[in-house]
C-alpha cells in the first residue's frame, strides 16, 4: 500500500511539472484564436469567447510566412546533414580508436563547449565577411560539417556502450576501421536521432545567428520573420501567436514520431564515461 500511495505521488508530481512546462504553450495556442482585446483581459479566459479561426489565415498573410518557412527548412536540413556527416567520425575515433593524444584532444573539444556563442561572433562575423559569405546561408550551415562538441560527446557515449569484442572480431577478421565503421553505425541509429533532433531543434529556434549574418528580409528565416512581424504590426497579437503555433508544431510533430529512439539514444548515452 505504502509502495502504491508513492508512485501515485510520484506521478502526481510528474504531471504538476508537466502542466508548468505545456502552460506557456497552451496560453500561446488558445491566446491565437482570441481577439486582441480578449487577450489582455483579466482575469484571462481559459476557453475563447469568440474562435477566432481566422487568425491563422491572416497571420500567414501578414508577412511572407511560407518564404520564411523555406528558408528555415533550408538552414536546417543543412545543418542536420552536417551534423550527421560530422560528428559520427570523430565520435568513432574517440572511442574505438587507439591514438596518441586522444584523450588530450578529447578534453579540449569538451572545453569548446564553454565558450558562449556571444564571445565567438564577432571573429566569426569577420571571417566570414572577408570571405563574403554575410547574407547567405553558408555561415549557418557550414559550422555543422566541422562537428558540435555536445553533440560529439554524446555520440562518443553511445560508441563506448558497444562491445569492443564486436570491433576486435572485425579487425580480426580483417576489415579496415572504415569499414568497421560502417558496421557498427546501424548500432548507433538511435544515438544520432538523438543528435538530429537537437540539430534539428537548435537550428529550427536559431535567433541570434540569422540577425547576424542575415541582412536582407529575403533570406529571414522563421525566428527573424516573427521578431519582424512584431515590430511592424506590434498590436496584433493575436495574429503572432497564431504564426508562433505554425512554427512550433514541426517541431512537436516531429518528437512525438521519434520520441522513443530520442529517449534510448539519450538514456543509452550515459552507460560509459
């Protein structure tokens, strides 16, 4: 009874978090299909008075939302592919591999990860100025074809969780690291799920790095696209918070399909240190 009374607190407390974590959410969603006026009533409304369906309609007219939308999945297909060409190698030599310096070179791309973007744009914003690639995409894209530490990490955990007697058998029978590469990278699908949806999700929300680079209104991106929309039509909120629901439900759409390989690819990133 003792052990029943528990888990029964234990998922009360699961659901109270939940429901804090899904109310800015579902504010956002039931704030599109109010009117302005009724947005800032107080005290709010749970339910609209008024379903105001066409929010959504005249919010995808207020601004070029779909030529947004492409450029955003642009940005993060290529940032997806770059990461998945990237970081399985590195994380592979990592691990399985035995080389001088590995672990002196290992602790150095962790310690990347302490450097906040805001103190690398300013050289990163000259280089690719002198190299003329301000106002184009490659600055945010190609970055991820020169590998994420995070993201190295992680994969690099999944990689040690595979018996080294699978790598031995192979060498023994023969095969190049290339191609014991290959084999074991089925191994590890749901490891760089995990890594692609994090690609994915950085890539997709991208705000500071598309203000940087970007210049020109054509190439904005979803997050510049809405950061524009308020400012021009600042009173019509309504009509924000209906783009904003357009442009996070890929994103949900997208974990619930692959929730189960992300939580085994991140549970199973942890065994071994």
């Amino acid at each position: 009874m003792r052990q029943k009374s528990k888990r029964v607190i234990i998922y009360f407390l699961l659901v109270l978090v939940s429901f804090i974590f899904v109310l800015p959410f579902l504010w956002m969603l039931i704030s599109s299909l109010k009117g302005n006026q009724e947005i800032f009533e107080f005290p709010p409304t749970l339910i609209p008075k008024h379903w105001h369906w066409v929010n959504y309609i005249q919010a995808l007219k207020y601004i070029p939302f779909f030529h947004y939308l492409l450029n955003t999945f642009i940005v993060t297909i290529g940032t997806v592919i770059g990461t998945l060409v990237s970081t399985p190698p590195v994380a592979y030599s990592f691990s399985k591999l035995q080389w001088k310096g590995r672990n002196f070179a290992f602790g150095v791309c962790l310690s990347t990860m302490m450097l906040p973007f805001i103190v690398t744009m300013i050289p990163l914003y000259t280089m690719f100025r002198d190299i003329h690639w301000i106002n184009t995409f490659w600055p945010l894209i190609v970055p991820a074809f020169f590998g994420t530490p995070l993201y190295i990490f992680l994969l690099r955990q999944f990689y040690m969780g595979i018996p080294n007697e699978l790598v031995e058998a192979a060498r023994i029978d023969g095969a190049g690291e290339m191609r014991i590469f290959w084999l074991i990278t089925p191994l590890t699908k749901p490891a760089l799920i995990s890594i692609a949806l994090f690609s994915f999700l950085g890539a997709w929300t991208d705000f500071l790095g598309p203000l940087i680079f970007l210049n020109d209104s054509n190439m904005f991106t979803m997050s510049l696209g809405l950061q524009q929309f308020q400012s021009v039509h600042s009173t019509a909120w309504s009509y924000l918070m209906a783009a904003c629901v357009v442009f996070t439900v890929p994103v949900i759409l997208l974990f619930f399909i692959l929730q189960r390989c992300f939580i085994e690819g991140i549970s199973f990133s942890g065994i071994k240190g």
